[in-house]
C-alpha cells in the first residue's frame, strides 16, 4: 500500500448528504467509498478550526485500504446544523448522533474505526466509552486520553490555566466571545484562520500562540504572510466555508461544553479500560497538547500503540505520508487480526 497518494481535490467536498440524528441537529456528511468491496467503514472527526476538508491527505490512503470514508462535519461547521444552545454541542450528545448515522448507513453494527485530531480526538475517546458497541478501533491524532473522573470536583479551564496547564489560555479566549465580535466579514474570517493555521508577520511573530493567545493586531491589520500549511485556494476554501455558517460561533460553542461533558462523564460506566485497539500519534512539538500530557495514559488501555511523530499540532498536513505510514499499517494490522480471528471460528 503507498503512503504518497495525492490529496482529494477540495472540489470533493461540496455536495455532502444530510442526516438528521436524535438531538435534531442537522448533520452532513461526506461518504467515499473505494473501488473494491469496502472491507468496512472508518469515521473521521474533525477538531478546530477543521473541517472535513482536513482529511484530504489521509482520505486516499484509507480508500486505498478498501475502508469506506465517512466523514461528518461535527456540529455548529457549516453546513451542519449549528445551534444556539450548548447541550448539543456535549461529547454525549454528539456520541448518541454519531451512533445513530452509523447505523442509518448500515454500519452501527459491525462497528466502524475511528480516524479523529483536536476536538475529533476528545469526542473518540468519549464515544468509545458511550457507545462501545459502535468502535472497532481507534487512531487518535494529538489529542491524549483524559479519562473520566467520578466524583471529583469539577476544574474550570481558568484553573487549568492558572496550575498545570498554561498553555490552555487561548481557550479562555476562544470561549469568551471575543472571537466572534471581532471576526465577522470574509476578510475577518480569512485572517484568523491564517493565525490559527501558523501565519507569520515578517519579523516571524505568530498572530496565535496557544498561551499568548491572539494578536488582533496583526489579524485584523493583514499583516501575517500566508500560512505554510494550506494554499491560498485551500485558506479561501476554509475561509467561505465558516462565513457560509455565520462564523466563528457555532464552532466556538464546543470550548463553552466543560461542564456540561464533566456532569456527562458522572454517569459514564466503564472498567477504566478502553477496550479496542488504539494507536496515539502523537506530534513532538503540539505547543497546545504537549508531548508530557499523555505521560500514564496507556493504563487506561487494553491495546495502546503510540507513536511520536515530528510536527506541530497540524502534524496530518505537514507529515502527511508519515502519518499515513502509520495509520495504514495499523489499520492493516487490524483488519489482518479480525481476519484471521474469523478463520479460527
């Protein structure tokens, strides 16, 4: 299997189905489907400031495995649904939704593996645990495990910030508001992404930086040279793409959810172990999920593979074929194991 393949043109990605789950909020997704008989299906979870677009370097290499692609755009990115409220924004919520695509696509069942990155890789790592019948495997990329807690007090993100976990700052921001006041036409929208996304000013000065936060400045002003990470047909692409859906907000909802998945985790009944086969990348310079975070995680596991890749947060993008490597032979590996586990029945 090759690695190498070209990305998925981005033209791919503009007629997406509709689905409409229990909590009533609109999801759409894409689904490709390989030139064999699909050997099974693997669901894709998107972070901030993704979309299903994102996967556009992996989504060949998966094909090429003879997995059906499903890809939804999580809720509140266009054009999924994106409510005013928060509770369809939780883990749980979106856990049940995803259970319920799942098996409108013939898929709940037999269970389906999960490719997921940023936010993509909080919400796996819940449905695993909400809705264990629905995984048959799990590649979680930058995100470490962050198990559930019953019985312990709750612990804001002002108190991360304020103890271990500094570099969180920019998620006060994020969930504050502050984004959606300031960014609102097009042009707005073009220049945060570009921040988020790694872009410089010409002294090498970042307009994002996951403790600092943002520098409006240089955002609003223009004066961050374009993003190493995307084309410029890539950045306009992402760029509609939020302004079609009203913005920053939608997608800003799931940094205002804490609580609510905290009140969730009360009721989540698990043995302290995730079950299914797991593989971790991790990314060896993410300045938001530092590499220390994940220290003690494979106690949570029954089959825990990490691997350490070298990259930033956006490591899919910028290691693609690195990545790809791992992420196809572990699947491989899977699919060998169910088989042969079949022949021995």
């Amino acid at each position: 299997m090759t690695t190498s393949l070209p990305p998925l043109p981005l033209s791919a990605f503009t007629t997406p189905h509709t689905f409409n789950p229990p909590s009533g909020s609109r999801i759409a997704y894409h689904l490709f489907t390989p030139s064999t008989p699909p050997k099974g299906t693997i669901l894709l979870l998107h972070g901030f400031p993704d979309l299903p677009a994102g996967y556009r370097h992996q989504i060949p290499t998966l094909l090429a495995l003879g997995l059906r692609v499903l890809l939804p755009a999580l809720p509140g990115y266009h054009p999924s649904a994106a409510p005013t409220d928060l509770a369809p924004y939780t883990l749980r919520s979106i856990s049940r939704d995803l259970a319920a695509l799942a098996a409108h696509l013939g898929c709940g069942d037999g269970g389906v593996f999960v490719l997921a990155h940023d936010w993509g890789g909080a919400l796996a790592w819940r449905l695993a645990l909400w809705e264990p019948q629905l995984v048959r495997g799990l590649v979680v990329v930058c995100t470490p495990f962050d198990s559930p807690k019953p019985g312990a007090p709750y612990v804001s993100v002002e108190d991360l910030v304020a103890g271990p976990l500094p570099q969180f700052a920019y998620q006060l921001t994020l969930a504050s508001g502050e984004v959606e006041r300031k960014v609102r036409s097009l042009e707005e929208v073009r220049g945060f992404l570009n921040a988020v996304y790694g872009g410089r000013s010409r002294e090498g000065k970042f307009g994002f930086d996951a403790t600092g936060g943002v520098d409006w400045g240089l955002i609003l002003s223009g004066g961050l040279a374009r993003t190493t990470l995307m084309s410029e047909a890539e950045l306009e692409y992402y760029a509609r793409t939020y302004a079609a859906g009203g913005g920053m907000r939608g997608p800003l909802n799931w940094y205002r959810t804490r609580k609510l998945n905290w009140e969730d985790d009360k009721e989540i009944k698990w043995d302290g172990k995730v079950k299914v086969p797991t593989l971790f990348l991790q990314a060896s310079n993410d300045m938001a999920l530092p590499v220390w975070m994940a220290k003690g995680m494979g106690r949570h596991f029954e089959d825990l593979k990490t691997v350490q890749v070298p990259g930033t947060h956006w490591v899919l993008v910028q290691k693609a074929e690195e990545c790809n490597k791992h992420i196809g032979a572990f699947l491989s590996e899977q699919m060998a194991r169910e088989k042969a586990g079949e022949s021995k029945l």
